[in-house]
C-alpha cells in the first residue's frame, strides 16, 4: 500500500508538481505523426502533463509545440494561421517560430523592438517512429534522445497507436508490470500443469534506464515442462515505460503511459521488427485484435469499446469460455485499470501479496527519485541514452541457464545494458 501523501505525490503531474517535474526531465511521446498535417493543414492541439499545446509543421517537415496561449491577449493559437515558418495569431497577428521567438507584430512600431522582449513558452521535439516525442523540462538539463531500437530500424519496421485511457497514469503503468494478472485478467482456457498456470517467482533488477522485472516459473515433474524453465521480463523505462514481454517471432512493443492531466492519460504503443518489415498478420493484428493496439475514435482516440458501453462486454462468454467476455487483452487491462474506485486509485486501502513485488519496487523507484529530484538530485536514467536499447524476453528454455544468459541472448547487436549481479 501507499499512503494517501505518497499516491498524491506520484499520481500529480500538472505544472510545480514534483511527479510533473520527474515527468519533465524525460522525452515523452506527446502526439502521433499523423495528427500533425501539412502547413495548409493548421494546428493540433496537444496536452499534456496539465498544459494545453499546439503541434504544428514547418514546410522543413520538423515539428513545434509551443504554448496554447498567445502571450499578447491570451488568445487561442489553434486558431492560428500556419505560414510555414512559424504561427500566426489570428486575433492580432503576433507571430512565432518553433522556439517561440516573435517574429512579427503588426500594430507595433519597430522602433519599440518590442517583439525581441517576447517569448512564447515551447518545447523540443524529436520525430520518429510514428510518434512526434517532445521534451518538457529545463533546458540545461535536456538529455540525449533515447537510442531505442525502434530508431534505428527503417520506417516500415515499425507501427505506433495511442489511446485515451480514463484514468490516472499510474493505474496503466501497475498494469502492465503486473506479471501474475496475464494468467486471470486475460485466460482464456489454461491447461492444468502448463507454465502459464504456475505460480512465478520474481527479481528485481536496477538498470540504466529503470529496472527489469523478472518471473521465473519451472517446469513441474511429469508435465511437457519438467527441467524447463519459462522467463518473463519486463523492461520497466522510467519514467512510464514497459516493454511487453514476447516470443521472439513477435514484434517488440513500448507502451507509455502519459498523463493528459490527473485523471487521464494517452496510452502510446510502439511495435517494431528489427530484421523485417512488419508484416500483413502483424497490422491485422494491431488493427483488429484490440491486443496490444486499440480500435479508436479518429478524433478523441477514446476506444471503441469503452466505459460507457461496458466495454462490449459479453456475458455469455464470460460464463462459458473466458475470465472477463471482454474482447482483446489490452481493452481488458483499460476496463480493470479504468474503475480502481474511481480515476486516482485510493492506494492506501490496497491489501498488497507477494506478486505484487514488481509494483512495490516500482513505487518506491519512483518515490526515491522524485524525492530526490525534489532535494536537487536530477534522476540518472534520462543521460543513460544508450541503455535504452533493449528487449524483453518471453521464453522456455532450459533450466541450467540463469537469467542473464537468457537477458542477454535476446538482447539487439550493440545493446549496452548494465544489469545488477
């Protein structure tokens, strides 16, 4: 359990907040590529950790989000009038560039050079993968961008989604540590004395960008399984970052989870291959399964199935052939995580177990280092770029190799990832 003061620490993260400032010292995803057209097509609006944005192309094809307040009057800058080169106000015609410099003030005299005394709040940004990254925080302190694999593969290697998810941030990023919930939450028939029916046991391991969470099940005498052993480990990406563990002939996934503001987040997924363009099964998959990618409104990116039409949940199923009659294993993890007694889970009033060791070492990562950041200890992991380069790892192998063995078989060419004994 947490206490009420800690989950309010970890679960704020609009301006001044000390999570708000942990969030910003880290490159975030904050849009998909496609939302942000062609000059001609104007703005998007962007928000995130409780600031409204805007997005908008240059003709150079790079990327601003600056603020969504014009400094003179306040005015709304979605309405404004892209010119290739920067964002013009409508209201007066004030103009800004992608660092936020005025360029341009109609009803001013130059004389005044007024417009070199104005700055429009904007952000780094960083576009690849289908995503469009932004960093929030000091300028003194931006890092590196992270060398994750999906950078350095070409572009139709990867696929990336995002969703609204109804609820707090960190509700999303429990969810997806938590090894022990694949075997309820999402069974749908599981085969007495198989290796997804065995109660794992877990490590926790710190690495250069987090930890890596490990679940080992073994084999048991007379089964199929016996002198096996099946692993499972989670890379945890700090600050709310996981990659899914998969069998190796599946595509690699990031999920992040992003707070819009304190009862909603944007939940992102990144998929790549890193030998092989992806293929026809795997889109089909990412866009009819609702597994690891949604089915979503093209407007609000809320899902199909959502809260408010029960998720589609299907009874009859749910009596006859699986644990909730919720089609596709992430719209199952969106209806618990949505409705923890309301958007923010009231964590002191939770009765934690031993499979929940992967949560815990969580928390308390966060907690030691947003506690630090607040005494001026800046967190490690955001110039430990290179570590970033890593996979997860679902497989069945046998039982005389030990976990790094298997870490580190599956790991890209070049990954530099530093693991505790």
């Amino acid at each position: 359990m947490l206490s009420i003061e800690d989950n309010e620490l970890l679960t704020r993260t609009g301006p001044g907040t000390a999570m708000g400032d942990l969030f910003r010292r880290f490159w975030l995803p904050v849009a998909l590529s496609k939302e942000v057209g062609p000059t001609e097509k104007g703005p998007t609006k962007v928000t995130v950790l409780g600031e409204k944005l805007i997005a908008f192309r240059n003709k150079d094809n790079t990327v601003g989000l600056v603020d969504a307040r014009c400094p003179h009057r306040l005015a709304n800058l979605y309405w404004g009038r892209n010119e290739g080169d920067g964002l013009r106000c409508v209201y007066h015609g004030w103009k800004f560039d992608k660092e936020g410099n005025c360029l341009d003030q109609p009803a001013e005299s130059e004389e005044t050079c007024f417009k070199q005394h104005v700055k429009l709040k904007a952000y780094p940004t960083h576009e690849v993968a289908g995503a469009i990254w932004a960093y929030m925080g000091p300028a003194d302190k931006k890092p590196p961008f992270p060398e994750f694999e999906f950078t350095l593969v070409p572009s139709d290697h990867v696929y990336a989604s995002k969703r609204l998810q109804l609820c707090n941030w960190l509700q999303n990023l429990e969810g997806e540590l938590d090894t022990a919930h694949v075997q309820q939450l999402h069974q749908h028939e599981v085969v007495p004395g198989s290796m997804v029916a065995l109660a794992p046991r877990y490590e926790i391991k710190d690495t250069g960008f987090g930890m890596l969470m490990i679940a080992k099940r073994e084999g048991k005498d007379g089964t199929p399984h016996a002198g096996k052993i099946n692993w499972r480990m989670t890379p945890y990406i700090m600050p709310s970052g996981t990659l899914i563990p998969q069998t190796p002939e599946r595509p690699q996934h990031l999920t992040f989870a992003v707070p819009i503001d304190d009862v909603t987040m944007m939940g992102y997924t990144v998929s790549w291959r890193a030998d092989r363009p992806i293929t026809g099964e795997d889109m089909r998959r990412f866009t009819e399964d609702d597994i690891l990618h949604l089915r979503v409104d093209p407007e609000t990116f809320l899902p199909v199935a959502n809260i408010h039409n029960d998720y589609l949940i299907d009874r009859k199923s749910q009596a006859t052939e699986t644990m909730t009659g919720i089609p596709g294993l992430r719209l199952q993890d969106v209806a618990v995580q949505e409705d923890q007694d309301g958007p923010i889970a009231p964590r002191h009033l939770e009765k934690l177990g031993s499979t929940d060791l992967a949560i815990v070492m969580m928390r308390r990562k966060l907690l030691t280092t947003v506690k630090g950041l607040q005494n001026g200890q800046e967190p490690p992991q955001p110039s430990d770029s290179e570590s970033f380069k890593c996979r997860s790892v679902f497989a069945e192998v046998s039982s005389d190799l030990s976990w790094q063995d298997v870490f580190k078989s599956v790991q890209p060419a070049g990954s530099k990832v530093a693991l505790e004994a």
